[in-house]
C-alpha cells in the first residue's frame, strides 16, 4: 500500500497571538499487517514560520509463528527553528531505536519485551510486560521498566571522571482492570 497526503493549516504563535499558516505533507508505504514479514516506510515534512522539521520512521516487524513475534522500528527527526533571542538557525536532531518482542503463551497470557535508545538523550529504557485476560475485556497487568543512561560522575573534588553507563530509575506497576456489564 502506499500513500501521500498535504495539509494546509494554521497555527496562534503563543508570543505575538498571530495566526500563521503551516504547511505539511507525508508519504508511506507498508504491506499487509498480516503477513510473516511486515515493514513501513513513512516520511513527513512540516513547515513552520521559524523553521521546518522532517521526520523517517521505518518499522519491520517478523512474526515466523502465530506465538511469537519480533519487531524493530526507527524514527529519526530533525527539527530546525529560528531562535527568538539570537535569530541563528538551530538544529536539534531526535533519533530513537525501538525493539520490541512479544510471546503469546497461551490464548490469555501473554509476555513483551521494549528495548528503547534515545539517542539524544543517550538512555536505554527497558520495559517487561506481562497481561493476563481472565475474561472478555478484564486484565491483569504486571510491569517492570528500568532506564539505563549514561551520566558522568564527578569524585569529591570535583574533578570529572569517566561517564558510566547505569541503572537511573526503576518502576515496577501492577495494573487491575475488570469490564462491568450492566
């Protein structure tokens, strides 16, 4: 399947309470969600009053059994806008490296893996699922996520010594839904 698209719009800038048109288009392509090997290409352009921002994500995902399924996508984005204090283009650019695997147990239960770079922000997050449904529509939920960065640790004098590469937070979550029928 492919596909394009072009949308005109208008936006208030927050520091004059101006309206000013924006413009943006986008194009992609993808097979069918439903066979052993999937894949998406999607590019898209946005045009603002002090800059521009594109982005390309591309996601493959691999599913060689009805139980198991594995999935990598990548998104890369670069925003360029016109500093208000100084009038230079600045460019800030985002990429972000996601995997992701899922294992369906049985019928009811199932597990997923999230493996996901930020590269700007050079962090490692980790989240560990698993998702009980006991009836139609009622689930249960255990998770677990920790975030590994890197930040440079500084000894008692102050002196800056080799970043290490470390666990920054820890959330484990239990999550309880039930659908009332009525």
């Amino acid at each position: 399947m492919f596909g394009a698209g072009r949308g005109d719009g208008k936006y208030s800038d927050r520091v004059d309470e101006v309206i000013y048109p924006s413009l943006s288009y986008w194009i992609w392509m993808e097979n069918d969600h439903n066979s052993k090997i999937y894949f998406n290409i999607n590019h898209s352009q946005d045009k603002y009053r002090t800059g521009y921002s594109w982005s390309c994500y591309t996601s493959v995902r691999l599913q060689p059994s009805n139980r198991f399924s594995i999935e990598l996508n990548q998104n890369r984005c670069l925003v360029k806008l016109i500093d208000d204090d100084t009038g230079q283009l600045a460019n800030k650019y985002y990429q972000v490296w996601q995997s992701k695997l899922y294992y369906n147990f049985t019928r009811n239960l199932n597990a997923r893996l999230i493996l996901q770079y930020k590269g700007m922000e050079n962090c490692l997050d980790t989240y560990y699922l698993i998702a009980y449904n006991f009836r139609p529509g009622s689930f249960l939920y255990v998770a677990y996520t920790e975030r590994f960065d890197s930040n440079p640790l500084n000894d008692r004098q102050g002196v800056e010594v080799t970043p290490s590469f470390g666990s920054s937070y820890k959330i484990f979550q239990v999550k309880f839904s039930y659908l009332f029928q009525l």
